[in-house]
C-alpha cells in the first residue's frame, strides 16, 4: 500500500511510519526542509518538500496514495480539507488525528468526575470548538473511508525522527529545573494516557477495517498529575515528593494554552469502541511503569 502521512518527522507521524514500513508499506511523508527531508530518507520515508499551506502538493500527494494519514496538526482546517476534496469519491482511506482535549475541561489542577466515551455528549470548550467542527466535517465525508483517531496523554518512546511527546517530558524537564515535580494546583486532575506503540497498532487497526464516519478514543489507564510527578520524583532520584505551581507560572513555562487545556485540565475517557470494533487491545506498560522503569529511566540513567 501506498501511504502518505503529513507529520512523518513527528512523534505519531514517525512512529507509524516506522511500523508502516517495516510491514512493507510505501511512505510517503511531507517535510519542510531539506534537512527534515533528509532525515526521513534516512528512515525509508519518501520525502515531499510543502507545508500544510500547500494545497496543489496535499491534493497530489492524497490522490497518488492508497491510503492519507493526517498527523501533523489536529487544527489546521485548509489542509484537511485540501485532503477531502483530494480524496473525494475515491473509496480511499482517510485517518485524521484528534484529540482527547475536545472533552478537556479547564480545572486548575482539580479533580472532574466527568469522564466520557464514543457515544458521550459533550460541549467543547471554546478553544476546542473548531477541531470538534472539523472532526465532524471529516466523519461525514462521502465516497471515502473517513475515520477520526483522538489519542489521550501520549506516553513512550516514539520511533521516527522526533522520539518524544509532549507533557512527561516537559514535566521531567521542569523538575530538573527545580530539582522538585511540580504540578498545577493539587495536581488531582485526571487524563487518561495511551502507549505511542499501542497507539500504532490502533491506526493500523483502522487503517485495515474501521468502517467510515468512525471514531474512536485511544486510552489505556488514566492517571492524575500528582501521581504522575511523584513518579517523576522517584525517577529522578528526588524521593517522590512534589510541589504545587499556579497556573501563572506554568504559563510562564509552557504558554497559557497548554497550561490552562492540558497541563491543569481534566481530559478522561473511555476507548470503548475500539476494542469492541477493532479487537484493539493495548498491551504495553503502564505510564508510571514507563516513568520508574522503562524508557524515561532508561534515558535518565544515561544522562547521569
């Protein structure tokens, strides 16, 4: 199969391309540099230089493929419907990457008891209004295999170009910074969170039999910030203990938007479909499993 994924450098987009080829797939990945085009050459990637932007290079590359991965960004609607429009009557494969943060809710660091699955209603949060619209338009395309995939808190090693997500390592960072985990608030705000391995195996899953208009929550386990941290703190050899931040200095660290919709919000649910549609069933370690023994300790020991 001929695949073409937009985020191929990424941490999603690289992983699977990684899994894709090694399953004796074509990949097709855009870039936006000769140097990030030289490094997906090095991975077997066939690299085409454009950016999300570029509607004729998104058209051509969607119609001479099997099958679109969009990986890139999950807000970014000129380029999903580039790809629509592209793919448009063709029966193909079109799987679009979500978020779980469509039912996050700014907390503070707070606990919220709401948690939510495929057939959940929901209210988006302003911010999120626009990738709900978009996660809709995508479902409703005729003519196509249009599917969504909304990862919760990704965790693990990745296996392209970018290896690392984006919140454990930001909080292994900081704590080294401080010499402390820090939380937002009580840190009592829950996500649930799903390995980058058995992400992969869910994207292959749906990219072999999900049926069109489908869409599916991936998560594994759920997991609240403190415990995340206290983890983070034993790792790091700081014995487990954390300390509170206001949500000002985790905007100072990491920008309003993250701090406020991810770092101190609660996103939890329930990937009930995909076991149930798919056969999906994760299988590698756990978040904190990875934190104290697995890939973050591994890479903490070769720093010391």
């Amino acid at each position: 199969m001929k695949v073409f994924i937009t985020g191929a450098t990424g941490y999603i987009g690289g992983s699977l391309a990684h899994r894709l080829l090694a399953e004796g797939h074509q990949v097709t990945g855009l870039v936006r540099s000769e140097a990030r085009a030289e490094q997906a050459r090095a991975r077997g990637i066939a690299p085409l230089l454009g950016t999300l932007d570029d509607g004729e290079v998104l058209a051509g590359a969607a119609r001479a493929a099997d099958a679109v991965i969009d990986a890139a960004s999950a807000d970014h609607p000129a380029s999903a419907g580039t790809l629509l429009t592209a793919l448009e009557g063709s029966g193909k494969v079109f799987l679009r990457t979500s978020g779980t943060s469509i039912v996050g809710t700014r907390a503070g660091g707070e606990r919220v008891e709401d948690v939510f699955d495929e057939d959940t209603p929901f209210t988006p949060s302003p911010v999120r209004v626009g990738r709900v619209a978009l996660d809709r338009k995508v479902r409703a395309a005729g003519d196509l295999r249009a599917v969504v995939i909304a990862p919760s808190l990704i965790y693990g090693r990745g296996h392209g170009v970018n290896p690392d997500s984006i919140q454990v390592p930001w909080l292994i960072a900081l704590a080294r910074k401080q010499g402390v985990p820090k939380h937002i608030g009580p840190g009592a705000n829950l996500w649930s969170n799903v390995h980058i391995d058995d992400l992969v195996d869910l994207y292959l899953l749906a990219l072999d039999k999900a049926p069109a208009g489908a869409f599916y929550f991936a998560e594994n386990g759920e997991n609240d910030m403190r415990e995340v941290c206290a983890a983070i703190g034993r790792m790091l050899g700081q014995d487990g203990r954390t300390e509170s931040m206001t949500l000002a200095e985790a905007a100072a660290e990491w920008g309003e938007g993250p701090a406020h919709d991810t770092m101190g919000s609660n996103s939890r649910v329930r990937g009930r479909r995909a076991r149930a549609e798919l056969g999906w069933a994760p299988r590698a370690p756990s978040l904190l499993e990875e934190i104290e023994r697995g890939c973050y300790a591994d890479a903490a020991s070769r720093r010391t």
